[in-house]
C-alpha cells in the first residue's frame, strides 16, 4: 500500500534533508544490489580477494591511484573507473575470460573492451593491443602493453567496469570495495 505524501507544511521544513537522506539513501541501496548480482557472484576468491574468474589486469605489485567515484548523475563529473600504477611497456591482461569487443584508438588513445557475457564490459587504456575485435580471451591472457595518452601520466593505466552499460566499481570484481561510510548532514 503506497504511503500518501507528507502534509505540506512538514515537506517545507525538511525539504532539503529528507531529499538529500533519501538520494544517499538511493544511491546505497543501488550499490548493494550491483553487490549483490547474479552478475557480481558473491563467492570471493580467499587468497586475492578477487571474484572466481577475475584477475587484476597488471602485474603485481597493484598499487591504485586513483580509485572508483561514481558521478552523480550519469552525465556529471566522476572517475568511472579506477587508476593502476604500472611500468610503461608493461604486459596487460584480461581480467576475466570474454570476447574482445573493441580494440583500436579513442580519442588518440589505445583502448580494449572485453565483453564477458551477461551485460558485464572491461575496458582498459591507454593499451597497444595485441588482439583484435572478435577475439576470444581467457583470464590472464595478454591483451596489450602499456602505452600513453588519457588522463593517466606515464606509467599508468586505467580500468573501468559496467554493468548493462551503467559504470561500477572494478573493486566489485576485484576485492577491496570499501565500507560506505554515511556522514552526518551539516
């Protein structure tokens, strides 16, 4: 049964809070159920923290520079993805099995996109590939080396992850989602 709206004076007061408490409140329940998948197994990998199938695309050691913040609004400002130190030159691999859907240029930038099934896309830049669109590729398979251009410096890449076209957070897959911490308004 729906609940009726608040009287409109009661709405005037806490207009503001309660709009703001129930978009955080939106926003939380939105990553626990992307959390909570058939997609996003819930069974973690003991040893890596990663998902069974998942692998980091670099080579140890995994060092995040920056990390996963999730825009607003899906045309607002964020980093959809999540920034790994790594040696320029150095091999990149798939981070789970799929088929390659993109490998080539973006904005004067290397980039491929690997589709794994079930609405679930990696993409990852700047990379000189070494596979071309269509190709099959398990997890841990070189895809490419490291190359430059993006928003990334020398020497780093990044690593984004979606979901049905929407961007998660590639520590889903990973390991190392952090806790949601709710902080008090005002």
């Amino acid at each position: 049964m729906p609940v009726p709206p608040p009287a409109p004076a009661v709405a005037s007061r806490v207009g503001g809070p309660v709009r703001a408490l129930t978009t955080i409140l939106l926003v939380v329940g939105a990553l626990v159920a992307v959390a909570i998948t058939p997609t996003a197994a819930s069974a973690v990998d003991d040893v890596h923290g990663t998902l069974p199938g998942w692998s980091w695309p670099v080579s140890s050691p995994i060092v995040v520079v920056a990390p996963f913040r999730a825009p607003p609004t899906p045309y607002a400002a964020g980093h959809r993805g999540i920034d790994l130190a790594v040696a320029p030159g150095a091999a990149v691999t798939a981070a789970a099995a799929g088929t390659v859907s993109f490998a080539g240029a973006v904005a004067g930038r290397g980039v491929v996109a690997i589709d794994h099934g079930g609405g679930v896309v990696s993409a990852i830049e700047p990379v000189a590939a070494t596979v071309g669109e269509g190709a099959a590729v398990a997890a841990g398979e070189v895809i490419g080396t490291v190359s430059s251009g993006g928003h990334c410096s020398a020497g780093c890449v990044h690593f984004g992850v979606r979901i049905d076209g929407e961007y998660v957070s590639p520590f889903l897959f990973l390991g190392g989602l952090p806790r949601a911490v709710l902080l008090p308004m005002g």
